[in-house]
C-alpha cells in the first residue's frame, strides 16, 4: 500500500471504520466516543436523521415521501430534495444526479413499454 493510498481505499470499509475519534470535556479529559455518538455529530442523527434530508419547510423528512416511489423515481426526488443542503455537494451536482435518475426512468419505461402515459 502506497502512502498516498488510505486503508479505508484499500479495503472498501468508510474511514471511521478506523477513525477513532475522541471528546474534550471541558475540564480536558479526553475520552473515545462510541460508534453511537460517532454517527451523532452535534446533536444530529447523521445516519438516520440528516439535516440536508430534514430542512424542508414543511417539516416533512424525506424518506416519508420517497419510500412511495418507485426507485429511480424516489433517488430522483431525494436529489431534487437535498439541492445544495447536503455539505460538499454542490447545487448543481444534486440537480444532474436528479436528471440521471429521471434518464434511467426514461429508459426503464422505454424499454419495458410499461404502458403508462
């Protein structure tokens, strides 16, 4: 493995399989956080509960809405949802990864002729 190349890259595992992250209180202990507290960054839910997923103005999340749908359909709307919210995605990013999912609809529905206007 080059020195330029992560662990994580070479085995397929995220990076926090083998990050350990640590906590300050504010007295200076330093502790390990648990896998739990790990996925909760801030007080936010990261792996159940994303902000980019939960800042509609309604208040809906949405899984609520996108589990409806078939799936390209579903991946469509979640891009279209999180435009620009999720960090290090880009605007434009979410809205081309909405037209692909809407691409591979068009062909799904092409191909299968599923008979629906």
């Amino acid at each position: 493995m080059s020195s330029s190349t992560s662990l994580a890259a070479t085995t397929n595992r995220p990076w926090h399989y083998y990050a350990t992250v640590f906590a300050i209180d504010r007295k200076g202990n330093k502790r390990k956080l648990t896998p739990e507290e790990v996925r909760t960054v801030m007080g936010v839910d990261i792996i159940n509960h994303p902000e980019h997923y939960n800042q509609h103005p309604s208040g809906i999340e949405c899984i609520e809405v996108v589990q409806h749908f078939e799936f390209n359909i579903g991946n469509a709307i979640k891009y279209l949802w999180r435009a620009g919210l999720k960090e290090g995605t880009g605007y434009k990013t979410d809205l081309e990864k909405a037209k692909k999912y809407i691409e591979f609809e068009l062909k799904r529905f092409e191909e299968y002729d599923l008979g629906v206007e």
